[in-house]
C-alpha cells in the first residue's frame, strides 16, 4: 500500500492560521510558528473582551438607573426592591432605556417603586 504523505493537510492547517493572522505586523503574519501563538493569543483575548462587554454593559445600565432614580428621590437598590414588591419584572436594559428616553415612564414607575418601599 503507497504511503499518504501529509503535506496538503499542513499547508492547509498553516494557511488557515495565516489567514487569521492577517493584518499582524512583521513575522507574526508571515511565519507559521509566530502567527500561532499571536493567533491563539488573540483569540483568547476575543473571547475575554465578549464577556467583558457583557459586563460592562450591565455596569452603565445600573449607572443610568442609579442617576434616574436619584433624580425620583430613590437609590438604585430602593428603587429595585420596590419594583420586586410591586411584582415589575423588567430588565435593567428596558429600565436603563426608560431612564434615558422616557423621563415621565420612569418616574412612574420610581413612584410605584416608592409607594411600596416606603
């Protein structure tokens, strides 16, 4: 039986990286063992950064709800306990939305959130 040499499957492999590594400066997009490790690096780096934005995201939600509520005469955490008690199931996205675009639609519900609370 002839021996299958590999060679098609390494360039493919190695293609496949380079191509992920275009744009890289220097021999990170030219040489296949210095665009793997910036590849893989990169790709952890992508992955943290997905999950970091989540984060970041819920962080200025809760500054937005914190700054209107204030501004209704509540903190952020009385504000979230009232709306629990009064069974208002909304997420900080809607209520941050609400905070920025609809003053009077926020300030109902600040007072709804006040009413039990108090």
């Amino acid at each position: 039986m002839a021996r299958i040499k590999g060679g098609m499957n390494a360039k493919k492999k190695h293609n496949r990286t380079l191509k992920l590594a275009k744009g890289y400066r220097g021999a990170r997009s030219k040489q296949y063992r210095v665009a793997k490790q910036s590849v893989m690096r990169a790709l952890t780096s992508s992955y943290a950064g997905r999950k970091q934005r989540k984060r970041q995201m819920r962080q200025l939600w809760i500054a937005r709800i914190n700054a209107a509520a204030r501004m209704n005469g509540l903190s952020y955490s009385k504000f979230m306990y009232g709306l629990k008690l009064a069974n208002v199931d909304m997420n900080r996205k809607m209520l941050a939305e609400l905070a920025v675009n609809d003053k009077e639609g926020f300030a109902t519900l600040a007072a709804i959130a006040k009413e039990k609370v108090a």
